[in-house]
C-alpha cells in the first residue's frame, strides 16, 4: 500500500535546518545531514521538489508530499 510505504520512507528523513527565502537561489535544508537544494533527489523514488515556508515538498512515487518542519510554534 503506497500510504504504508510513504510513511516508512519519511520516518527516515530528519531536517535539522530550514531556511526559506523569497529568493528560490537561497532556499535551503539540512536532511540526514546533507545540504539539499530545490529539485535534488533525496534518494531513490524521492526529490525535494520545493522549499516552502513552513516546510518542504517532495516527490515521492511521482507524488507530491507536504513535510511540515515547524513543531510547536
């Protein structure tokens, strides 16, 4: 089930830093230690597709997900 396995494949990713700009060019994350720019796979059948400012967008499967990295604002 694509629900199952999305859930198992996120768990794995960890953002230790987000930085959102009205400058696409100075977007910027930090995920399982590696510094990720818009569009740059994360691994395989994951891309970061966009960096929000509450968060990212990824591809998963050719879907696209809404990860939230901000927690008790």
């Amino acid at each position: 089930m694509f629900q199952d396995r999305l859930q198992v494949f996120l768990q794995g990713l960890q953002v230790s830093m987000h930085v959102y700009s009205v400058e696409p060019r100075q977007r910027t994350v930090i995920i399982n230690g590696f510094r990720v720019r818009e569009g740059q796979p994360l691994g395989q059948d994951l891309a970061l597709l966009e960096i929000v400012p509450d968060g990212v967008v990824v591809a998963f499967q050719q879907k696209r997900v809404h990860l939230s990295t901000v927690e008790g604002w």
